[in-house]
C-alpha cells in the first residue's frame, strides 16, 4: 500500500504503528496526509 509518495509499504510487515508513522525494526516511515484517509480506512476494515 501506498502511505506517502516516496514509499510503498507490505503491510504484512508492518510491526508497529505510532502516530502518523510506520515502524519496521528501526526505520521509520511517514504516513502522509495525502494517504493517511486510506490507511486509517485500511486498519479500521482489517483490525476492527
């Protein structure tokens, strides 16, 4: 999924999620606010 215009994660990957960011091990990744509709609308439908 597309979270910002410079990244594309697999969010199967994904091991925590803090504020507007995405965190592998220890890099972090941005969500921004042009996506961040769509991955707040992906994580309600997948975890909720």
């Amino acid at each position: 999924m597309r979270i910002h215009r410079s990244f594309i994660v697999n969010l199967n990957e994904v091991q925590t999620i803090e504020r507007s960011r995405i965190i592998f091990g220890k890099t972090y990744i941005p969500v921004s606010e042009q996506y961040k509709d769509k991955f707040q609308d992906f994580l309600g439908k997948r975890f909720l």
